[in-house]
C-alpha cells in the first residue's frame, strides 16, 4: 500500500512539475502607453504564448514597483527578475552605460545601431559580471529641445532651469550655462505646470506622454541623439528556466528588439504631429543653435573619452570604422 501510495505520489510530482508555472516581475518606468511599454507587454505576452504559460511575466508600468533610478539594482538584487532601464542613467556608475547619451556623436536610426553594436560586447561584459543579462535594446526617437521661450543660440539658455535625467543631460545644461534640476519621466508634466523647470531635452514621444504642449511653446527638432532603454534579467532567475524556456525568451526578447526599434521610427513622425496638432510650435534650429550645441558635444565626447579610458576608445573606434 505504502509503495503504491508512494508511486501515485511520485505521478502527482512529476506532472505538476510539467506545469510549473514561474513568475517574473518586470519594472518598467513609463506609461503603460509608452511605445516602450506596450512593446514589453507584448514581449511578456509573447513570452507566455510561446512556453504555454510556464512562465509568466508581469510587467509594471510608469514607476509602479520601482522608480526608474532603483530599477537596476532591484534586478541586480533579484527584488524584481527583469526591468527596464535608460543605459544613460546610469553612466556615472561606468562611462560605457552613457556612450548613447554623447549629443551629436550618433544622430540618426542608422548611427544609433551602429553605435549599439560598438557599445554591446562592453555592455554584455559588465552587465554579466554584476549578475545582470542583457535581453534586447530600443532607442528612443532622437532628442530635441522643449523651451517655454524662442532660442536663437544657446545663449538664450542660460540662466534657464533646465530639467536633467542623467549626467549627460546634467553637463549640457553646465556647458550652455543652464540650472539644471533633476527630474524623472513620471513627474515630468507637474514639474512643467509648476514652474519647476522651463525647458528639456527629450524626445517627441516623451513630450506627447507627459503633454508637454500644455505648458510649452516650442519644440527644437535637434536630432541630438538617440538614448536606448535596455531590458535586462537577473542572471540567476533566467539560468533558473530551463533551457526550452530560456530559448523563449530569447527568441521573444529579438523580436521585441526588431519591432521597438519599427516603433520608434513611426512614433517620431507620430509624436511630432501630434506636438504640431497641439499648438506647440516645430522649429528646425537655427544654424547658430545648432553649432553651440555641437560644440557642447565635441566637449562632452572629449570628456567622456578621458574617463572612459581604453574601453570608451575601443567602443568610439569600433563605432568609426567604415
């Protein structure tokens, strides 16, 4: 009796291990209608669709679990398995996370993913050694400058409180002679009602998101660069899955790297006519606008290659090579 009560038992293991299900945590710091967002949820649903429900991930938009700033360590930590991330938050921690936050170094779609490419195997490397990988990566569309105010050169922001997200964005407002105040995506909007900041650079899409039109006149199409949100997992949770759940996962992440990537081209030209529609004026800068902001760019690259070191130089040349 005890043998057949232990055989039935071993049956009943062995079957629900077959339907283990496992449960991710995804944190996410932008709007559940963030085009980056709904490319997660599409990633999560994909990754459910495709192991048969063994694993489930839930995504948490606009800062739910962690702010956009905690997001890194949280995976690193494994309080939450995946997360998504903006590399340039993160450069005062390794130069090499803010390469796509250098203003004017790679201007374009076609720039920017040659400049992923030079950047990746660093990325991977560092990533793995802090228990970290590196799922897929999506740019966002290129930054321009928000004012409240015209802007003939960058003169005209000096003096001015410029909202900051990273180092990067933080020295350009130093360079033009710039306030710049620390502000993340999700209190973006208020900090503008409120007279908080009086200008940024951001992309199109962000400008719809926190409807920046409401607040500001004037949008400055600079192509300055094209920031990536990164997606990453804990190392220990992923090397967990077993391994056709893993090949999932990693079929479903290239999949979402393709179509972010698709949505960020058609979300550029989307979000600029819906700036337009909302009264915000499109202005194509200036020629003097734009060479005091390459200026402020060839400094920046300068600076970051002499902390950067060897393994910024690496990433520049690779990115130079025909």
């Amino acid at each position: 009796m005890k043998i057949k009560h232990a055989l039935t038992l071993a049956l009943l293991v062995a079957g629900s291990a077959g339907f283990a299900q496992t449960k991710w945590d995804l944190a996410a710091a932008y709007p559940a209608t963030n085009f980056h967002t709904e490319n997660l949820q599409q990633f999560a649903n994909d990754v459910d669709k495709a192991s048969g429900g063994k694993l489930k991930i839930t995504v948490h938009a606009n800062a739910a679990l962690f702010k956009a700033p905690e997001i890194k360590r949280a995976v690193q930590g494994g309080q939450a398995q995946a997360g998504e991330i903006l590399l340039v938050n993160f450069q005062n921690e390794w130069q090499i996370f803010g390469t796509d936050g250098l203003p004017f170094l790679a201007d374009s779609y076609d720039e920017s993913n040659k400049l992923y490419k030079a950047q990746k195997p660093a990325l991977e490397k560092k990533l793995g050694e802090q228990g970290i990988n590196l799922l897929y990566a999506v740019a966002w569309p290129p930054q321009g400058i928000y004012s409240k105010k015209p802007l003939a050169s960058a003169a005209d922001l000096k003096g001015i409180k410029w909202r900051a997200y990273s180092p990067a964005t933080s020295r350009i407002a130093e360079l033009v002679g710039a306030q710049p105040v620390t502000v993340q995506a999700a209190e973006l909007s208020q900090a503008f009602a409120t007279g908080v900041v009086e200008a940024t650079m951001t992309s199109g899409a962000s400008g719809v998101d926190s409807k920046l039109y409401e607040n500001l006149k004037y949008y400055y199409d600079m192509q300055a660069w094209l920031p990536k949100n990164a997606v990453i997992v804990n190392k220990a949770a992923f090397d967990a899955l077993d391994k056709p759940t893993q090949a999932v996962v990693l079929k479903a992440a290239a999949d979402a790297e393709a179509r972010g990537l698709a949505a960020s081209k058609r979300v550029n030209v989307e979000s600029i006519e819906k700036l337009k529609a909302n009264g915000m004026s499109i202005v194509v800068p200036s020629t003097q606008l734009k060479a005091d902001m390459k200026k402020v760019g060839d400094t920046m690259v300068k600076e970051w290659l002499d902390k950067s070191g060897a393994e910024g130089k690496a990433v520049v040349d690779a990115f130079a090579k025909p």
